[in-house]
C-alpha cells in the first residue's frame, strides 16, 4: 500500500533546510542573501519539475515517469499509478462494451440503443437489415424522423410500452416486425425488433386449416343431415328416390372418409421425428399395382396413359410414404386432365437419381398458382375440384413424404399445354449405387 504524503515531515525538512541556510548567513555574515539565494534555488527546482511533468503529460510518449526525488517523485509515482489504473479500468470497460455489442450482434433480434428523447447511442447489423438503420451513420439522429410510420409516432408519443407494436418493415413490406421498447439505465430505452413473419403466416395458416376442414367436413355432412331429414316412418322414399339418395351419401360419406384419411397420414408424417427406413423398397412392383388401379380409376374419363417403368430400379425408405406420393400423383393427372387426355408416368434411373415423373395434355396451371399447390386445401378451382372429389391435401403429404426423402416436388405446367409434376430419389437412397446412412434419418 503506497504512503500518503506527510505535512508535517515537508513542513519540517524545508524548516530544518531554512535554519541551516540561516545559520550559514549567520556565520557568514550574508543572512538576507543566503536566504535570497536558497528560496531562488528552491523556486528554480520546482518549476524545473513543474517543466518536467507538463513535458511527460502532453509532449512525451513514453508512460513511465521522469526520475525524480522527494516531493515532486512521491507526485509523479502518484500520476503513474493513476494512469495505469485509468487505463487498467478503461481497458475493463472496453471489453465489457466489446461483449455486449458482440452478444446483441449474436441476438436474432434488431437491437436499438436511445436516449430518453429518442436520440440513437448504438445499433447492431440486424437493425439495418429489418428496420434501415445505418451504425455509426445516425449515431446522435432521432428514431423518430428515420422511422415516419404514424403508428410507431403515436406509439412513442404515448409512451405506453407495456404492449408490443406490429408494423410491416419500413425496408420490405412483406416482413412483419414487432417492436418492444423498454427503459433501462439512466434515461436510457432499448428497442428490441423482431421478425415475427413466419408466426403471423403460421397463424393465418392455422386459422385457414381450422376452416377449410369444419368447410370440407360440413359439406358432406349438411348433404347427409338433408336427406335422413326427409327419411322417417311415415315419408320413406321410393325406390329410384332411395337409388340416388343412397349414391349421393355413399359419395359424401367416401368424400368426409378420405379427407380424413388423409389428414391422419399428413398428421402422422409430420408428427414422426425419425424416419425408420425400409432397406428395399420395391417400386416397380408398387407401380404396377398402380397402374392397375388407374386403368380402374380411368374407366370414365377414356384417357390414354402410358407406364415407363425399369423394372430393376429400387430404393430405400418407407414404403406406405412413397406409394401415397406415387398414388397421389397419378390420381391427380387422372382427376385433373379432361376426358380423353394422354398421361404418362416414368420411373427411370438418371445419371446416380431415380426420377419419377407424371406428365398430362390437360388444361395447365397458371403460373401464381404453382408455387402454392402443396399447401394444405388450396385448389386452382374449387368446384372442379369438388367434382373430382378431391380434398386439397394430396400434394401437401407428397411435400411432406418427399422431404423425409431427401427430395422436393418439382412442378412445370403451363395453361393450354399441360403440366408435369417430377421428384428425385438422391443416389444415397438408390440401390445398386455406393450409399451411406441408410436405415434410420432424422428429419
């Protein structure tokens, strides 16, 4: 522990110094000029020292401190150990500014740092990436004249933070970003930015699953309810009465069937966190049971289809998955191309892939409607597709299965010129190439 610097010593030794001067004069015969000439010295030795710590403080580079006895050494060992603490305490405060700009960096959410009349101290990247916001260029600028939506002005007007605001991004208007601003330190706020898009489209795509099913399933049933309504003891139908009333309810009952059906096996595929795979798959034999049941299907529409089918082609994976995809992909073609049409389906090898492929001359799709077939209950035409009987759901399972297969759905149609709906089987799930991690893959 350093020594603090005693008064009374200093006070003594100049004292002492003094009455020896004096003495000297004394014996001398010089007292004033002894005295004149010892505090001259005295004054000329501390401005020499004064020089010295000016030079050390503002000209000098060096950190150590001039070479110095007494007083003016027990001073500059001061201001260096000072310094040094200074610096020890700044370098502290660096790091500790150094991390924190590094851990909201590392954030996924836009981090804004304001004063309390809404002036920006800092912002991290993601800031400029979902709100605009340039660091260091509008260091000092207010958020309120960067960001001009009406909202976010009432909003900081207000000052009532307790809730979130939801606006659309002042850079993209397809993003929507929820801001929370909370106060913290000394007349200081922190504004948090998050990108909640996907949790806005899941919960849109919640509320349309939760319609679009009681829609599909109240369909059928209010058909059923209306013809029971009308059959009781004393008015029963006749006989060509009860015919169609009895087809027309066997069809809806089939129709409410496989809707279900079906969202049992897109609930169970996408509930199943590991895939249990089927060493050999034996897809040609699948196809050929599948081409029986679309000549059975095609009785009606007359189409011309044709299999292209290698015999010797097979895979691994799950074998109910891939016959659903492949099931679903051709009874579309057959439900979906108009009377007559010509359909053909290919399982062929392709450089190291297997490629399966439907292709049809029906009446083609519009091109803003391909990106959003696979979502669950979206149809082109909605009465088409319940004359078909279908339920909007078969190539939501094939995204589904194929993606546990490595795969996607691969879709080319045009309006007037047909469509062509193609995936691939990886050459890791083909047998007869070099495969690795068969058996069991997460998802």
């Amino acid at each position: 522990m350093r020594q603090l610097l005693s008064k009374r010593k200093v006070y003594t030794k100049l004292f002492l110094f003094y009455c020896f001067i004096a003495l000297v004069g004394l014996i001398s015969n010089s007292l004033l000029l002894a005295l004149l000439i010892f505090t001259v010295a005295l004054l000329l030795w501390h401005y020499h020292h004064l020089f010295l710590m000016d030079k050390w403080l503002w000209r000098d580079r060096k950190l150590s401190p001039p070479i110095s006895e007494g007083i003016w050494g027990h001073l500059f060992e001061g201001i260096y150990y000072l310094q040094r603490r200074d610096r020890r305490k700044k370098r502290e405060l660096r790091n500790i500014v150094r991390r924190f700009r590094d851990g909201a960096e590392a954030l996924p959410e836009a981090v804004v740092v304001l004063t309390d009349d809404w002036s920006i101290i800092w912002s991290n990247k993601l800031a400029q990436i979902l709100v605009g916001l340039h660091w260091p260029a509008d260091e000092g600028q207010r958020l309120d004249n960067l960001i001009r939506h009406p909202d976010f002005l009432q909003y900081l007007k207000h000052a009532k933070f307790e809730q979130p605001l939801e606006l659309a991004s002042p850079v993209n208007d397809q993003l929507t970003l929820e801001f929370n601003i909370m106060s913290y330190g000394a007349e200081q706020y922190l504004l948090i930015v998050r990108d909640i898009t996907q949790l806005k489209q899941l919960e849109q795509i919640r509320k349309d699953f939760v319609a679009n099913v009681s829609h599909e399933l109240r369909t059928p049933l209010t058909v059923l309810q209306g013809y029971l309504e009308v059959m009781d003891d004393e008015h029963l139908p006749d006989k060509a009465m009860w015919k169609k009333a009895h087809n027309v309810m066997l069809d809806q009952t089939k129709r409410m069937d496989s809707l279900v059906q079906q969202l049992l096996t897109l609930s169970r595929i996408e509930a199943s966190a590991r895939v249990q795979f089927e060493p050999i798959v034996d897809v040609p034999v699948m196809l050929h049971q599948l081409e029986q049941e679309a000549q059975t299907l095609n009785r009606e529409k007359q189409h011309s289809i044709r299999f292209d089918i290698d015999d010797s082609l097979k895979v691994t994976g799950v074998t109910e998955e891939l016959r659903s995809a492949f099931s679903n992909l051709v009874t579309n073609a057959i439900k979906y191309t108009p009377a007559g049409g010509e359909i053909s389906v290919s399982w062929q090898r392709q450089h190291l892939k297997a490629v399966f492929a439907v292709n049809d001359n029906g009446e083609g799709i519009a091109a803003h409607h391909v990106k959003r077939l696979t979502e669950r209950f979206y149809r082109v035409d909605q009465a088409r597709a319940r004359n078909t009987g279908g339920t909007g759901l078969g190539l939501a399972i094939v995204k589904h299965v194929l993606s546990r297969h490595n795969s996607r759905l691969m879709i080319f149609s045009e309006p007037g010129k047909g469509s062509s709906f193609s995936f691939s089987i990886p050459a890791e799930l083909v047998l007869g190439q070099k495969t690795k991690n068969r058996g069991e893959k997460p998802l």
